[in-house]
C-alpha cells in the first residue's frame, strides 16, 4: 500500500467521520438500551406474554426463530437483523462504494488523477474506506451489547454467549462488504453517484424482496437463492445454530467479485 | 530532455455520437509556452484529458517527454501540473487542506517557500487558505486551481482556460507567473478563448476546429502570413492602379482613400504611394483575434 492510498483513504475517512461516528453512536446506543430492554422484560417476566400475542399461524410461518426472538438473547441481538439497522448500514457501504462516481461527477477525480496515482488506487482506498467504517461500527455494535450485559443484567437472565454476538456482527458484516462491493462495481462505471447508488439500492431491495419471498413461498425458494440475503441468515445462529462459514463465504465472494469489477472497469474506462 | 515536451502523433477520439479529435499531430518544445486554441466543443479539452490518461484515444498516440501518455501515464503525470477548466474542489474542505492532500498525492514533496511564493503572486492570504472553498469568489478558486498545479513545480504545465474567472490585476499577475515558469525553463500547454493573453504570453499556437487542428505557428508567422493593413488617403482624388504590386490586395478602394492588405514587403506599394499626393499613411500590424477568426469561421485555405 503506497503513502498516496493511504493519503487518499485518509482524506475519505475524515470525509465520512461525522456520518460513521453519528451511526456509531444511534447504533451503539441502541444495541445498550436493547440489553436494557431485554433486563425489563425478564424482570416483568413478559417474554411468555409476548409470545402468546403472536399468532399460531405467524409462529408456525416463522418457525424457531420467533422462539428465539422471544428470548433475552434473541431481543439483545435484535440490532444485527433488524431491517432499519440492515438497511442503514447497507446504505453506508453504498454511499462509500459509490465515492468513485462521486469524484468523477464532482470532478475532484481530475485533480487526484492528473497526479501518479493509478487508478486501481481510487478502488483500493474505497475498499480500505469500507472495511475500516464498517468494522468500526460493528466493534461499537458488539461493545455497546457486552457493555450493556456486563453492567445491568440480572444473574439469572440467559445472557447469549460472546461467540453468538462475534457471529451476528461477522454475518451482518458480511451481507454490508457484499452489497458495499457490488455499489464499487456500480460507482467503477457511473458518471453519476446517484445513478450508482440508486442502481445498488433498487438491486438491494429486490434481493431482499426475492429474499422474503423464497422464505415465505415455496414456488419462489429457488430464485431467493439468488439473492445474497438469501445467505444472511442471522435467525439460524439465534435457533443455536453454528456460523455457517460458506454462506458467509458466498457473501464476501459477492463483494470481492464487485471490486473486482471495479477494478476492471474503473482502469479501462474514459473519466 | 531531448525529447519535446508534449508529441503527440494522429491523435484520434470518438464519442458513440461525436468525433470530439480527429487525426490530431502536434509537437510542443520543451520551454515552450503554446496556446491551444478553439471554440467550445473544438476538442482542446479532449486532447488534454488524453494527455493525462483521464480519456483514452480512439486512435494514434501521446507521449509526454518522450514517454506514453497511456502505458507510462503514471511516469507522465509525475511530471505536469494541471489546471482542470473546473477544478472539483470539496467546498467543506479549507483550501489549505486542499493544497496538503493535492502535494502529499504528487511525485515529489512540495517546497513550501515555492508554494508560499505562488501564495503570495496570487495574493491568497493564509486567512484565506484556513476557510472552506464554498466560501472563495470564482477568482479564489481559480487562483487555488493555479497553485494546486504549479506547487509541485512539475516541468509541463497543463492550464485549461488558466484566466478564466480572473480580475484584470490577477490576470496580469498570471503573466507575470508565466513568464518567471518560463524562465525556469517549465513548458506551459494552456487552453485558452482569450486571444489577446494568447498573443501575449504564447509562443506559438495551435488551433482545433471541429476536433480538427487546422492552425500550428508561431504568432510572429501567423500576423506576417495574415499581412498588415495599409490605409492611405489622399488629398485629392487619385485614379485606381489597373494592377497593384505583388502581395498587395485591395480592400476598399476610393479616389481619396485606398484600404489595402500586404503581404510581404511594404516596398513597392510605399514607392508607388509615393509619387501620389499622399495626405495621411497609417500601417497596422493584424491582431491575432482577427486573423483567427477567418479560421474559427471557415475551412483553412488549401
């Protein structure tokens, strides 16, 4: 790595600092109350009623899962597939996979590129950028929810273990690499950050989508295989289940092909 | 360097839906300071961008002190300072961050009392290098653009449109800049609309239409090839030549006023005005804005 990457990555870091810290202080601030909220519930003893509220037949759609997430551990871990945090940190990874196009419509790309920097340096800083930004934030994540246990939970509450903290962060972090490389692959070829971001963002939500579908509706279980949240599977880990390395595998292949491609795309093509 | 400082060679680029160069052939010394010249859309901007590996030709090759604008681009923009036409800066950024982040990405690290002496040329106060961009005039961020290409002291300057934005005074100051680069031996290749600057800061010019380059001379062979204008009135009435001397070529003729064009020496139609009852003589040399006109407008002549 040459001092002009590592210059670049700085400059970029410093650039997306206030949004990385303020997601890092709602995110860690919510995965310490969820602890709280997890203690409030055990103390009142409602994770039974809760789960009586919730129909037969969406119990039986759901499965074990709904089980689970009617225990302490399942609401402590809530913060590592609830849909608003998925699709918050989804959109970081795009809005910094997507810096390339970004730079070319701003034209700053000019200034950066008229210099020795190549330009496989441009992708390999957005790819420094995003693995730095989002393991950060799920470090705060993991640290807010040990914290959050280690402070103010009862002796008697079923704490879930480290390790299924360490999975839920490494799967989430996974589904977020996934979807920041392929917004890198979008960036490497747009004139336009929105035009990259939004390409990405529509692409996520349709998989999502597809995602639900296959989960829900047997006819569609095939085609949700295409989807990469298809291989998030975070309720699996929650039901005691191991972290299942090859979907998590499928995942950053998904990401490393999008930066691959951009790298492929962003060397060849007219700025 | 014994190579020139800018070669390029059949230089070609083709758009789905426009021939932005075509065919493109230019040599620029190094130590030159060369104009290039053309109306929006002339493909000036195209050629720049290849030179720095930002657009990649269709066709025919660059090469930069000797070295290929597209196999050695990073040995090649190593050695330029550019000036974008609009330069992308970050308005949240200061302007010395700017400066810092586009020195710690050149080839070589920047000398601060050469940076601080651009500074002070330009008039750029060090308060003014501690507010954001958003907050500078468009001469501020013109003169930031000028200082961010020349900091690194790079032997070929790239300026696309360098005055563009600029006060009269700043522009000047510019000149001023120009000729100290020139004297440190620096080549300047500097787009440009205002022919004035260009004939008097430029060396030689080169001329895009269409993407085509139609014109390459020094300003000296531009004005003698485009002849003076020579303007005598009488005080009386004198009758028209049947034939006029070699290089001479009327443009309006009346018995008391002859306007006429020369090319060449002035001789032969000062000996003929001679013998007439001459009553005021006034010799103009062309400026370049006229003479460039004729090629902005029409087909260069066969």
């Amino acid at each position: 790595m040459t001092p002009r990457t590592l210059a670049l990555a700085a400059h970029s870091l410093r650039r997306i600092r206030p949004i990385a810290m303020g997601m890092a202080i709602v995110l860690g601030g919510f995965q310490f109350l969820l602890t709280q909220v997890a203690v409030f519930l055990t103390r009142n003893r409602a994770f039974g009623m809760l789960a009586s509220l919730v129909p037969d037949f969406i119990r039986s759609l759901a499965g074990p899962s709904m089980v689970a997430f009617m225990s302490f551990g399942g609401v402590v871990s809530l913060g590592y597939f609830h849909p608003i945090v998925l699709a918050s940190l989804v959109g970081l990874a795009i809005g910094i996979g997507t810096e390339p196009a970004a730079e070319v419509e701003s034209r700053f790309g000019d200034l950066v590129l008229a210099r020795p920097v190549a330009r496989h340096q441009v992708i390999t800083r957005s790819v420094i950028v995003l693995v730095t930004v989002v393991a950060a934030l799920l470090l705060v994540m993991a640290s807010a929810t040990w914290i959050g246990l280690a402070c103010c939970t009862p002796a008697a509450a079923e704490r879930p273990p480290f390790a299924l903290i360490r999975s839920l962060a490494v799967t989430l972090a996974a589904i977020v690499l996934c979807w920041g490389g392929v917004a890198l692959a979008a960036a490497a070829a747009a004139r336009r950050r929105a035009t990259a971001a939004g390409m990405t963002a529509v692409a996520a939500l349709a998989s999502y989508l597809v995602d639900y579908l296959g989960r829900v509706w047997d006819p569609a279980r095939l085609a949700s295989r295409l989807s990469p949240f298809h291989y998030f599977e975070p309720m699996a880990l929650l039901t005691g289940g191991a972290l299942n390395a090859g979907n998590v595998a499928v995942l950053l292949a998904i990401g490393a092909a999008g930066v691959v491609a951009g790298y492929a795309i962003f060397s060849r093509r007219d700025l | 360097m014994d190579a020139p400082a800018i070669r390029i060679d059949r230089l070609s680029k083709r758009y789905p839906r426009v021939t932005a160069l075509r065919d493109a052939s230019l040599e620029v010394a190094t130590g030159e300071i060369f104009g290039f010249l053309g109306l929006n859309g002339a493909g000036k901007t195209t050629t720049i961008r290849i030179l720095l590996d930002l657009v990649r030709p269709t066709a025919g090759r660059a090469f930069v002190f000797g070295l290929d604008c597209q196999r050695q681009g990073l040995d090649v923009r190593g050695q330029v300072g550019y000036l974008p036409g609009e330069p992308g800066f970050y308005g949240d950024m200061t302007g010395e961050a700017t400066l810092d982040l586009l020195a710690a990405l050149a080839r070589s690290p920047v000398d601060p009392r050469w940076r601080r002496a651009l500074l002070d040329r330009l008039e750029l106060a060090a308060s003014d290098l501690k507010r954001p961009v958003r907050e500078y005039s468009t001469g501020m961020k013109r003169k930031l653009g000028l200082v961010q290409a020349c900091q690194a002291d790079a032997p070929l300057l790239v300026l696309d449109e360098p005055t563009e934005g600029l006060d009269p005074l700043m522009q000047d100051a510019f000149y001023a800049l120009v000729a100290e680069l020139r004297a440190r031996g620096r080549t300047v290749f500097m787009s440009s609309h205002v022919l004035p600057e260009v004939e008097r800061i430029c060396d030689r010019i080169g001329l895009l239409r269409s993407g085509e380059l139609v014109l390459v001379s020094t300003v000296q062979d531009l004005r003698r090839l485009a002849g003076r204008r020579v303007r005598a009135a009488f005080a009386e009435a004198v009758a028209a030549p049947a034939s006029w001397p070699a290089g001479c070529e009327p443009i309006a003729v009346s018995p008391t006023v002859w306007d006429l064009r020369v090319r060449g020496p002035l001789g032969p139609i000062v000996a003929r005005l001679a013998a007439l009852p001459i009553a005021d003589l006034d010799v103009q040399m062309p400026h370049l804005e006229e003479i460039l006109k004729t090629y902005y407008a029409d087909p260069p002549a066969a």
